[in-house]
C-alpha cells in the first residue's frame, strides 16, 4: 500500500407519395446513425429536423476557462527570468505543458476547435479591458494575451515578480471555480482537478496561504479512504525518520507532522466510518541508510499524491469532496518537493 398551431384536422390522412416516402427513409438512414453514435454536430451547424445540435460537454466553460489560465500563468512565469531551475522557471514550463495537454483534453472530449478559438478571444480582450487604464486607455501594464488553439501561451506581463505569480495561482482556487469542476465529467475531473492542485501548490511554494473552504460536507466514505492512505504515508514516515540524520531526520519530523495532523483531521471527517489504526505497513524496501530513507520518502508521498489523484473519479459532481481532495493533493506535492521530487503539471497523473 505504501506504495451528459398544428393544422386542423380535416379528415382522414391521405396516403403518403412514393417520394415522400423514399425522402423520409433517407432520412431515417441519416439521422439514425448520427444519434446511435452519439455525434454533436457544430453549434452554428444547419438545422436539420431530428438531427440533434451539439450540446456542450460537462463542464466545458470551466475546462475552457483552465486551459486559458494555464496558458497565463505560464507567459507570466516566463517573464519572471531566471534559470529554468528555479521555482518560477519550473512553473513557467509546468504551465506550458498544462495548456497543451487540456487543449488536447477538449479536443478529445469533442469541442469544436471554433468554440475554443472564440473562448480564446473573448479571454484575450478581456484581460486587454482589465489591464486598460480607464482615463486614457493606455496599457497599465502588458497583458496576457490568451493561448492560441495549440496551446501555447503568449507574451506575459512586464515586470512580473514571484509574488505576484503567487498571488495568480491562488486565485484560480476559488468557489466558483470548484463549483465549475463539479460540473465536470468523470473522464476530465481527474485532469482538471490535479491542475487546480497544482496551481494551490505553486501558490503555497510561493508564500501565498490558500484558504481553504471547511470540509464539513465531505462524504465519510470518501474521507476513510484518504485516511488509510495518509495513515500509510504517515507511518513510513516514521521509518524515515528514524533512519535519517541531521537535516533530513528534520525534514522528515516536520513532513511526519503535517501527515499526522491531516490523518487527524481525516480521521474526524471519516467517523465511524474510518478504519482501525494500522499496526504497521510493509515497506517496499529494506530502509536501514539514510540514503534508503531518503528513497522511502519519495517512494511514500509519490504513492500518497497518486492516491488523492485518482480519488477525484469518486468524487465527480460533489463540490466539497472535490475541494477536498484538491487541497490533499496540493499538501502531498508540496511534501514531495521538500524532498526533492520533481513538480508536476498534473499531480499525481503525470
């Protein structure tokens, strides 16, 4: 374990020409395949009678609304500066990589590349109007334009700082947005909801607090199996410190308390529903080095980050567990980066 006025009626029908009849059976041979296969036709497609128009996907406004974001938070990481390696130079690539995959999760879910390529723009003048100054309309400052369809972000903002990103990543983490990921479907909740942790983890890195909404309406199914899993993450924790020296049996007391305290937490929401404590887990290793612990300690929150990523498909439409579960997500990737383990674009799943 570690790890979607009729005519009057006048008499009797007269019997159908041979014409009418073959137009109706060409019909019928179109329009049957088109809804057993489950085809969306284009919104601004031709009205054909009984021939369905494309309807939007689950929660298309906010996965369209994510990949625009990834798209502006990477063009303002860029223009921080500074080595690829620092925190802001691994985000700018991290984002990057966010909006290509999400523009290739809508195309594959079946957005026509016109609604993207509007979304796109109307996100593009939006963010002009809002950086406008409203006595003369001059830029106050540079900004962002939205991804063209491939995904790639364009030219950030001027004089962006660590801070100021930071304050960007927290501000996707609103109710609204959670709400928009309830709308999701199961096949992109996953996506969506390991970038979401993602950006609450850069916030965190950046020294920018998230707060978070009370987890009073978690389903208790949902937070036991959370709790088992950090349980398990807890406790080779525990080997790992013990195993550790110096700064790294420090940094391993400090990871053990913050999984301590969230089993505790966890542990409240589950109730009687949560399991026994654990005598022990098996470990996947001999851990008789530091050098070993050390290994431990990736090998444990890699598992506990990909635990919490695959839980978002049994939380799908539920708000509050999807918060939830984000906020476990984002603390397990920012235990994993005190370690040294590389930051994700999609916690978990990548």
């Amino acid at each position: 374990m570690i790890w979607p006025m009729p005519h009057p009626f006048d008499g009797m029908p007269g019997a159908p020409s041979r014409r009418t009849a073959l137009r109706a059976l060409g019909l019928a041979a179109v329009v049957v395949p088109l809804a057993a296969c489950g085809i969306r036709l284009e919104d601004d497609a031709p009205r054909v009678p009984l021939v369905p128009t494309r309807e939007p996907v689950p929660g298309e406004a906010f996965l369209l609304s994510l990949w625009l974001g990834s798209g502006d938070l990477a063009a303002q990481a860029a223009s921080i500066g500074g080595a690829a390696s620092s925190l802001p130079g691994q985000l700018g690539t991290l984002h990057q990589e966010q909006a290509g995959a999400l523009r290739a999760l809508l195309r594959r879910l079946g957005v026509p590349e016109r609604v993207a390529a509007e979304a796109a723009s109307a996100h593009q003048r939006a963010r002009a109007s809002a950086t406008s100054t409203p006595s003369t309309g001059a830029s106050a400052g540079a900004a962002t334009p939205a991804p063209p369809a491939d995904g790639t972000p364009g030219t950030g903002p001027e004089r962006a700082t660590p801070a100021a990103l930071g304050e960007s990543e927290a501000t996707a983490l609103s109710q609204e947005a959670f709400g928009g990921l309830a709308q999701v479907g199961r096949e992109a909740a996953p996506v969506a909801l390991a970038a979401l942790a993602q950006r609450a983890a850069a916030a965190a890195l950046l020294g920018k607090a998230v707060t978070w909404a009370a987890q009073t309406a978690v389903p208790a199914e949902f937070a036991a199996v959370a709790l088992e899993d950090t349980r398990a993450a807890a406790y080779g924790l525990e080997v790992v410190a013990a195993q550790s020296r110096d700064s790294q049996r420090t940094l391993a007391t400090t990871t053990l308390g913050t999984l301590r305290a969230r089993a505790a937490a966890l542990s409240d929401l589950a109730g009687d529903a949560g399991p026994p404590p654990s005598l022990g887990y098996p470990l996947p290793f001999p851990v008789t080095t530091p050098a070993a612990a050390r290994r431990l300690a990736v090998h444990v929150l890699a598992g506990l980050r990909a635990s919490h990523a695959a839980a978002a498909k049994d939380a799908v439409g539920e708000a509050s567990a999807l918060t939830s579960c984000t906020q476990w997500l984002s603390e397990a990737e920012v235990l994993g980066y005190r370690w040294r383990t590389p930051l994700q674009p999609f916690p978990g799943l990548s």
